[in-house]
C-alpha cells in the first residue's frame, strides 16, 4: 500500500501559507499581503503602488519550485510574486492584489511561464487591471526544448530560463525604462534561452505518495517540473553522457529552439530541481562548458549553478543556455536585491506584513437582492437543489479524479474541484440569492475564485461570468429553460476562447459540448424541459467517456504519450459530466416532488 512521502511539514494544505511566512522572516526585504491563505503575494517592502515611479515586474505560478519566484523579489528583479499552491496556478483575486499593491503611473509586466492555467488566469487579471486604469503588458516564457514540435494550442512549457528573464526584465526597469521597452527586453530574452530537464525521481507532493513510474535503474528525459512523463525513459548514464544529449537537445540546428550558432556567447544555468546535490550539479557544470566551448564552438560568458526553479524534492537537473549580447550580460551583471539570486540584505526589518489593497472604486452590493431569501420560491428550490446535487457528486468523486490525474498530469483535479465545490455548498447556505437565478451563478463563480486554483478554477470561474452575463442580459423576469441553454453556450464559447479548447481536444468541453447541442436540439422540437435536461446530462457523461480514445492538445494531458492516455478519461469532463447530470437529475426529482411545470 503506498504512503505518503515523509516531509517536514505540518498540514499539506498549508506547506505554502507556512512558507511565505518563513520567506519574509528570513529576508526583511520582502513583505507579504496580509490575505493568507487565499490571497499569496509576496513583493518587496520598498515599493508602494502610491508612489512607484519605475516599471513593476511581476510573475509568479504554482508553488513547489522554491525560490521560483517568490525568491527572486528584490530591487533589480521581481517587484512581487503571486504564489499558488502546490503546482496549481494562482487564482485572479491574488494576481489582481499584486498588480494594485505595486504598480504605479509606469505601470507592470506580467513574466508569465507557459502553461494553460497561467496564461488564463494572469491573462484575465491583466485585462481586469486595464479595466481599474492600470497600464499592464504580459510577456510568456516557454523555454522547453525537450519535446518534439507541440500538438494543439499548449505549446512549449516554461521552465528555468524563465529566472534568466526575470534578471533581465527586472534590472530593464530598475534603470528606467519605459513598460514598453522593459516589455521588449523581456520578449526578445525569451526568445534566446532554452532548457532541457532530466531527473532520476519524480517529485512527491505534500501529503500524497510518491510515484514510482521510474524504476531504481531507470531516469527520464525531458519531463516537465510538475512530475508529468518525459520524452523518454532510459537507463541512468553517466553525466557526461546526459549532458551531451541536453546541449545536443537544446542546440540541434533541426529543431531550431534558440538562435544560437558558432561563435556566439551565451549563458550556462545549470538549475536543480529540489533533491539534487551540489556536488552533482557543480559535476553537471563543469562538463558543460568546455562542452560548449569545443563541440559547439560557443563564448560560455556566465555561469550560473544551484536550484533556481526546483520541482519539489525531484532527483534531478536542467540546463539553460542563453544567446547572450552585451545588453542582456549587462542586464545580468546588474544589482540586485532579489535574495534567492543570490545577494545579501541590508538588515533593516520593516513590517512582515501589509493589508491586502483594494480596488480603485468598491461597487456596493444590494445586500436585500444578494442574500439568501428567507423564503425560496419554487424555481430557488429547484435551483438549491441542483446546486447541492451537483457540488456532493464532485465532493464523492475526489478520489478517482486524483486517481485519473495522477496518470496524465499533476494529481490534484479532485482535490481542486473538492474545494471548490465544497465552498459552493457552504456559501449558498449562507448567501446565496436563490431565487434570482443569475445572482446565484455570478455568486457561485466568486466561490469558485476565492478557493480553486490552477486551470479548472480559471475555468469555472469563466463559465460562471460568461452564464452571468448572458442570463442577465437576457432575463426580465422568470428564467426559463432556453434561458438556460443559452447561457450554457455562451460558457462554452467564453471557455473557448480564452483556453482556446475544441471539441476533441480531450477537455471538459468534451463533455459540456455534447450537452449542450443535445439541449438546444430537443427544446427547439418542443420536448419537455426537464426530459430535454435529463438527455443532455446523458450526452454529458458519453461524451466524457469518450475521452478515453483521444489525444489530448490542450493543458498538461498534451505532453502524455497516446499510450498512457488510451485507458484513461479526461478527469475534467469526467467531473463536469458529473455535476451536469446529478443536477439534471435532481431538477427531474424536485420538479416532480413539487409539481411543477418547467417552461
């Protein structure tokens, strides 16, 4: 029976709450806003948006790959870092906090790693930043050169050159420069560096065992920072071996990763991923530079050894290589503060912590309209039904959902989608408007936002304000079963375009997709309501069951092997093909308990 890895830790929910604090302990630079523990954002205890008169740059992503990237606030670098929890993307509100906290007149670069949940959920931040006045460009960083031309819309993953870009975008604004031009430093340092990882572990995450895909004589190329499979398995060789293929990998004319050619001078990051020792990574090193020097004809002008951007405890190493001209060295060889660079502190100890900013402008809430009734009409009973129905079955499925993540990517759906529900159930009891359909929605998508990180919590929380707007703009009165339909196609359509999902591409679309034309189908030949309901959560759960013989080209799925993916359903569709039936289900039930007619 497997057991949870041994970690000093007190409750696994907490290892990144426990952290921060620990952080800004140690280094009386940095600060912390005091939202803990939805609200993780750690920024430097100079800056205050009020008066911040230089460009603010600003990244962040899941926790686990410590000192990424809270490590790496300090004058000359990051301005703040948004943390998420273990491997999971932070949510809006953080992003959003840390954008207020520390952005002035220049305004702020968002330096964002490539990854589904990232990308969606700092790119929704930065268009509610605009919205509040504040200028904000985004930059993503996708340094991966270990797998083959990406299949569908993930492209190549963000790893540790992404600390290289950190260096330059933050030093770019440190001399200030203007948003636009510190946007443009940061764009072409990215487009310079590649990275390649090889491990022989996978990573254990808090409070859940660890996996033993690879066997004790075995080590993996090219896998990703979130524990997800590589390019390949083979047996351990020696390192001047790995390190050959890595530079061979991320230099290959072939695939043209990084425009780097003889003669050039470039960077060298050798970067450990958390359960590596030194000494190895120092061996790693100093067999890659004259490697540089002599096989590939390259200046190797810097060299930069120790954890940058770890993956939890993971046995293993990556290798960055840079293209670097006089402007990015001098970027590098700029001060900086940022501790885990590393550079020393000047000992003065303001306040660990500061009060979370609020918006520009609060708009009031009608308390009378977005409290929960004393007294539910029959479409709030139906409603409180479906919505207790639906969160329960996600709740009773957490395990299997981990269980089926766990194969194709980080191992956490379950318990993401756990939280999230278990927040609807709480707050609908307390507040939620029953009896006002499109409250009620907006209500559920702010639950969902304050608890559940990563992509699924970004998603929702989509789906949520796209049916929001769409019942709003189209209910005067009673909400009606077309009303309904049309919001679920307006879900669909908003979750398309910023995720950038289709039908195939072995999401939760695969699941609400089907539902949805079912839906519309069977109401526009005037089938009853509720049947047409009942049917649709049916094309639901086939549809998500059909996920099974898909290849993926969307989320962390998209860089599992055909192999590994062909016993296994999307656990996304399968969660969202679950809740949509167990709410169909208990609307069938409530109506036919009350004696309602369903228009």
């Amino acid at each position: 029976m497997a057991t949870p890895a041994k970690k000093f830790i007190n409750n696994p929910n907490d290892v990144v709450t426990e952290f921060i604090e620990g952080l800004v302990e140690t280094y009386p630079g940095l600060q912390y806003l005091d939202g803990l523990p939805e609200v993780k954002v750690v920024l430097r205890a100079d800056v205050s948006a009020a008066d911040y008169d230089k460009v603010a740059v600003i990244s962040g992503g899941g926790s686990g790959h410590e000192p990424a990237q809270a490590g790496y606030v300090g004058e000359g670098m990051l301005t703040a870092a948004i943390c998420g929890d273990v491997f999971a993307s932070p949510p809006v509100d953080s992003i959003l906090a840390g954008i207020r906290a520390v952005t002035g007149p220049m305004g702020c670069l968002l330096v964002v790693t490539n990854y589904t949940g990232d990308r969606l959920n700092f790119g929704l931040a930065a268009e509610l930043a605009k919205t509040e006045g504040f200028k904000v460009e985004t930059v993503i960083v996708g340094d991966d050169c270990a797998l083959p031309p990406p299949r569908g819309i993930a492209g190549r993953r963000g790893l540790a050159g992404t600390i290289l870009v950190h260096k330059v975008a933050g030093a770019a604004a440190a001399a200030g420069l203007s948003l636009e031009e510190v946007a443009a430093e940061a764009k072409h340092a990215s487009e310079m560096v590649g990275t390649m990882g090889v491990a022989l572990t996978v990573c254990s995450l808090p409070g859940q065992a660890t996996s033993d895909r690879l066997g004790p004589e075995k080590m993996e190329l090219g896998l990703g920072v979130h524990g997800e499979p590589g390019a390949a398995v083979v047996d351990i060789q020696p390192v001047d071996v790995v390190v050959s293929h890595v530079l061979q990998q991320i230099l290959s004319p072939e695939t043209n990763y990084v425009p780097i050619t003889r003669g050039n001078s470039v960077v060298l990051m050798v970067n450990g991923l958390g359960g590596t020792p030194l000494m190895e990574l120092m061996i790693a090193a100093g067999k890659a530079v004259p490697k540089l020097q002599l096989e590939f004809g390259l200046a190797v002008d810097r060299v930069y050894t120790g954890s940058f951007m770890s993956s939890l405890d993971m046995a293993g190493f990556s290798i960055s290589i840079m293209k670097a001209d006089q402007s990015i060295l001098e970027r590098l060889d700029a001060p900086t503060k940022a501790p885990s660079w590393p550079v020393g502190t000047d000992g003065n100890r303001p306040p660990s912590k500061i009060p979370v900013p609020l918006p520009p402008f609060q708009q009031n809430k009608n308390e009378e309209s977005l409290g929960r009734p004393q007294e539910l009409s029959q479409q709030g009973r139906i409603l409180e039904a479906a919505i207790e129905a639906a969160a329960t079955v996600v709740i009773s499925l957490k395990d299997s959902l981990n269980e089926w993540d766990g194969k194709v990517g980080d191992g956490d759906c379950g318990s993401t989608m756990c939280r999230g529900a278990t927040a609807i159930l709480e707050d609908m009891r307390n507040y939620y408007p029953l009896n006002d359909a499109a409250e009620t929605v907006n209500e559920i998508g702010s639950s969902i936002r304050r608890v559940m990180g990563g992509t699924s919590g970004i998603i929702y929380s989509l789906l949520c304000k796209a049916a929001y707007a769409e019942l709003k703009a189209n209910v005067q009165s009673e909400v009606t079963s077309k009303h309904w339909s049309d919001a679920l196609k307006s879900s669909i359509s908003a979750v398309s375009k910023y995720g950038g999902a289709r039908a195939g591409y072995r999401t939760m679309l695969d699941a609400l997709i089907p539902a949805s034309r079912v839906l519309e189908e069977k109401l526009s030949i005037g089938e009853d309501p509720v049947s047409a309901f009942v049917l649709s959560g049916e094309a639901a759960t086939a549809g998500a069951e059909s996920t099974i013989q898909m290849q993926a080209q969307a989320g962390r799925s998209s860089y599992v092997s055909a192999e590994i993916l062909a016993s296994i359903p999307d656990p996304g569709a399968m969660a969202a093909a679950a809740w949509y039936s167990a709410a169909a289900r208990a609307v069938k039930e409530q109506s036919q308990g009350l004696g309602i007619v369903i228009r």
